[in-house]
C-alpha cells in the first residue's frame, strides 16, 4: 500500500438518476475511503471527492469509469483536491 490521497474526480455521462451516488459511496464505503459523492447542476455530471490509500482510491475510480449497469460513463476527470475538508466517512451529498 501507497500513501494517502485526496482527489476530486467528474464524472461525465448518463450519471445522474441510475444509481450511480449509491453505487460509488457503497464500493468507497467498502474500500474503508472517506469523502462524498454529490450530482452537478449541470445535470450531466457527478462529483467524487475522495481521501484514503492511494490503491484504493485508484480502484474507486477504475469502478467509477465503469459505474453500475444503467450509467454511460464518457468521460471522467481526476484532479488533487485542495480543500482543507477531513473527511470522517463518505457520504452522499445533496447540495
């Protein structure tokens, strides 16, 4: 195991309203990964926001490029997360 990480990742496609928050905090959740999940305004995309062991998050993000049966994923973007924000568990957000 590697060192820690905090990412921010988007993800593009048909993710919103198949599942796909449930589906990325159930897989972090198991992967003992804290952060949140929350759908964009812009009604196309979803934001992961996720702290823990480097191989960890990388397969957060390998099951995000996938997502559950229903999504279409187009395109996901990966970028460090430079919020001050500890992370306790990993949550969906609704805001």
């Amino acid at each position: 195991m590697r060192g820690r990480v905090k990412l921010r990742i988007v993800v593009r496609g048909i993710v919103q309203g198949v599942g796909f928050r449930s589906f990325i905090r159930r897989h972090a959740t198991a992967l003992g990964l804290t952060g949140y999940v929350r759908n964009l305004p812009d009604g196309e995309s979803v934001e992961i926001v996720v702290s823990g062991p480097e191989d960890s998050v990388n397969e957060l993000i390998r099951l995000a490029k996938k997502g559950p049966p229903a999504a279409v994923v187009d395109n996901v973007e990966v970028e460090p997360y430079e919020g001050a924000e500890d992370f306790v568990d990993f949550s969906i957000r609704y805001d």
